[in-house]
C-alpha cells in the first residue's frame, strides 16, 4: 500500500519481482523511490543535480534488478541511465550506475 501524502504527486510506477519503483513530484522536482518487497528500507536515487527531470524509460523485464531511467538536467543536457539494484539481507542497496549523454 502507498499512503497518500498532501505534498507529494504520484505520477507513475514500474514493478518488478523484487522492488517496486515509483515516480513522484515534489516541490516540483520528480523523485524516484524504490521500494524492495522484502520490507528493507526504501531510498530515494540521488541524481547528484539541484535542477533536473527524471523519468523511468521502458522496463520490460519483471524478474529483474536492473531499472532504466532517464535524466535531462538543466544545462539541457540528457543522460540516459541503467541502475543495477542488489539488495542485501541486512537491507542496504548497492547501486551501479552507467551513464551515457544522448
């Protein structure tokens, strides 16, 4: 379940076999929140920009831990990313990430 916040707009959801990504806005700014379905702590990807649109691209494979998103930041540059998610049994996350201008 996913409570509803005031201050925060659900704009979309990718699903995996385990983790589940969803795509908010808040103060203007998408956030990206993965949430394993394990019960291990949920995070927020930190993009590393103050200014920037993120979004998930096509996820098409379900028994997966690699999610694609896509980042345009404000110097009107677009990256496209591929983050690899393996999650431990202690609950932390390690995340590779690939990047590539488009």
């Amino acid at each position: 379940m996913i409570p509803h916040r005031d201050d925060v707009l659900l704009e979309g959801m990718d699903i995996f076999q385990n983790f589940l990504v969803l795509s908010e806005r808040k103060n203007g700014i998408t956030q990206i929140r993965v949430r394993p379905w394990d019960g291990k702590k949920e995070h927020y990807i930190n993009f590393g920009e103050d200014a920037y649109l993120a979004y998930t691209t096509t996820n098409i494979d379900f028994d997966t831990d690699v999610a694609a998103f896509g980042l345009s930041v404000y110097d009107d540059t677009s990256l496209y990313l591929r983050l690899r998610y393996e999650f431990r049994k202690n609950g932390t996350a390690q995340t590779a990430r690939s990047t590539w201008r488009v």
